[in-house]
C-alpha cells in the first residue's frame, strides 16, 4: 500500500539521493529512518540533508549507505504550535495557505500512521488461535505478511536455534541441564552453572593453554560411576580404576596404568593402589621407593632415586637411608632389598643392621662372617 507521507527504499551501496513525493512547509519536517532507527542529519555513520531549503524534494547522504538497508523517508508537520497567529492585519494568502497545510498535512499523517498499523496488526486477517494438539507450547509468528501458529521447535529454527545452530549465551544458570531437553550441535557459554548434567559433556578451552575442572567451594568434588573410571590422554587410555577387585569381588577402586595387570591381593582394603607413575604408593607387592648409593668412601650421593629423601654415612660401611614420606607413608610393614653395585663375587656382605617407620640403616662388610666393615657402593628398592 502507498503512503502519502512516507516512502521506502532499500540501499545498494551505490544510491545517495533518495526522493520523496510529499510536500513540506518546512525543511525541518523531513524525518529518516533506517532499519527502523531514527537518523539525524548529523549523525556519525549517515549524515544527511535536503536538496533544497526552499523547495526540497530529495534527501542526499554524505555517502552512500551500506547495501541492503532499510531507508524510510516521511513527514512530521509541527504539531506543538500554530503556523501563524492572526489579529486584525490584513491577511496574507501565504498565511492562510501554510495554516491550513499545517492541519491537513498533520492529518495526512495521522491517517497513513493509522492505515500501517492496521496492515500491521490485522487488516489481513483474524489473529488464529492454537488448533488442537496446538494448546501448549506453541507461539505466534508472521509469516508472508500473516500470523501463524507454530511450534516451539519450528519457532526456534526461524530464529536460528534449531538443531544445527550454534547458540552464543554469556551465562546460563538451570536446575537440570540434558541432552534431550537442550537441541544444538554446539554453542559457546561463558558461564555455565548447572545442578545436573545427563548424557555426553565435553569441556573446550579455545584459545587458552589448558583446560581446567575446578571446584570452587569448599565442599567435596565428587567423581562418581556405575563403571570404571578411566582417564585418557589423546584419545588413548592412561589410567583406570576398577570398581571391582579380585578379593570376593568387592566394589574398592583400584587405579592402575592402561595395560598392567592388576594384583591377585592387598592390605590395605581402604585405598586404591597406583602400580606405576608418580605419587603415594598403598599397594604391598609393587616397588615402592628405589635408588642407587654412590661415593661411598667420601659423601654418598643418591642416583637414579624415587621416594627417598636422604642418605647419610654414619661411619665406615655405615649408611641411613630416609625416605620421603610425602609419597611413602611411614610403616613398620615395608621391605628393603640392599645389593652392591659392583664386584660381587668378592665375599662383599651388605644387610639392614637396624630400622625405625621411616628409615633404614645398613651395613657393609668385606667378608662372609661380618667381621670386618668397608665402603662400598651399591643399589636399594624397597616394596
């Protein structure tokens, strides 16, 4: 439908000029819009001004703008004061002319403001109602100029959240959070809170060194399964904990490395056991702690070392071995292998002369019947 007070346009990057067909009595009534913004003259992105002062029929923009842009150029006649208050003076026709404008232009407008409203709003026909199996969960949309029902799904694929778009949400808080609630391939959240998660979860970090996994109360983390647990490393399993164990078949946790075989029995029926890496070691039939004792003549050193915190020379063929108890803790239950390093076929003895939870003293002697001590290098595990 034609407008008299206003006219549209789409842009095409290249037009600068736009004409309107409408009559003003003023410069100052001319009114831009677009995309629905209001524009003035000068604005940063589109400035603008009329052809003519006298007589305009144009609007000019600075440059041209941007393509695809709706440009809407229409009247607003001043409607807060009169043209021309009249006394007794003989009556001017230009006068009379620009009042009488004044309140026909205002109805113009007016009246096309009113016919757009009813395109707008019903004047193609009755708002529909939800049909049956249409009384939950559904939304009123235009489409082709009318309004239609449509269901939330179809609602979300109009406004590009169906199920391959990707939704952009600074923070995003529920109470339950699952897959067959939530319908997206991907999505980018800055903050995600949520009470519970079911079905697949994959945590990304994009653009940052690491990802982490943080628990920021004080309250437990809790990693809890029906199954084993397993933590894997590019796509390849390196660790594992069994909820199971061969003893009776009780549920206990035993975290072990990918492809080692698990032990026929513990202890300890408290903790779960790690049989190879870094870190506090529970289990009874694993190397526990190892090193090798060098420069015994003179300061010994240790070498090749894990799960030890010292060697000291007490006296000739006298050493205490310490071991750290950050990642052995201390026992009367733990067992310690001294052999020597070099020369063994000489008659060399080496044995634990005495120990306390957290240490082992030994001694060596150069013959069979321990009668006569000497310095000598030599390696240590204990299990």
């Amino acid at each position: 439908m034609s407008f008299i007070t206003k006219i549209d346009y789409t842009s095409d990057g290249v037009t600068d000029t736009f004409t309107f067909p409408f009559s003003v009595i003023s410069p100052a009534d001319i009114s831009v819009s677009i995309d629905g913004e209001a524009v003035a003259q000068d604005d940063v992105t589109y400035p603008w001004a009329p052809n003519s002062l006298s007589n305009p029929t144009s609007v000019v923009f600075t440059s041209a703008p941007a393509t695809d842009k709706n440009i809407r150029i229409f009247r607003e006649t001043d409607r807060t004061t009169l043209y021309k208050e009249y006394d007794n003076s003989p009556l001017a026709a230009d006068d009379l002319n620009k009042s009488f404008k004044q309140l026909l232009f205002i109805e113009q407008e007016g009246t096309d403001d009113l016919q757009e409203a009813e395109i707008l709003f019903g004047s193609v026909g009755a708002t529909p109602s939800p049909g049956d199996g249409q009384e939950n969960n559904h939304f009123l949309v235009s489409i082709d100029g009318s309004w239609q029902v449509r269901s939330a799904q179809a609602v979300l694929d109009i406004i590009g959240f169906g199920n391959d778009g990707d939704v952009v949400i600074q923070s995003l808080e529920a109470g339950s959070l699952s897959s067959l609630e939530l319908s997206a391939v991907s999505g980018t959240i800055e903050n995600l809170i949520v009470e519970n998660v079911s079905g697949g979860f994959t945590l990304s970090s994009e653009g940052n060194g690491y990802t982490e996994i943080k628990n920021d109360s004080t309250k437990d983390f809790v990693i809890a399964s029906k199954g084993d647990i397993v933590f894997r490393v590019d796509d390849t399993e390196a660790f594992r904990i069994d909820k199971t164990t061969p003893l009776g078949n009780v549920t206990r946790g035993i975290m072990h490395t990918y492809g080692e075989d698990l032990p026929t029995e513990y202890t300890n029926t408290n903790v779960g056991i790690a049989l190879s890496g870094n870190g506090f070691i529970s289990a009874k039939n694993t190397t526990k702690a190892w090193a090798t004792v060098s420069n015994t003549t003179t300061t010994p050193t240790l070498s090749d070392d894990f799960g030890i915190a010292s060697v000291v020379k007490n006296s000739t063929g006298n050493y205490t071995i310490t071991i750290d108890t950050n990642v052995i803790a201390a026992s009367n239950g733990l067992i310690f292998i001294p052999y020597i390093k070099d020369n063994y076929s000489s008659g060399i003895t080496i044995g634990v002369a005495s120990r306390t939870t957290s240490s082992f003293t030994v001694q060596v002697f150069s013959d069979y019947n321990g009668q006569n001590v000497t310095d000598r290098d030599f390696h240590f595990q204990i299990f």
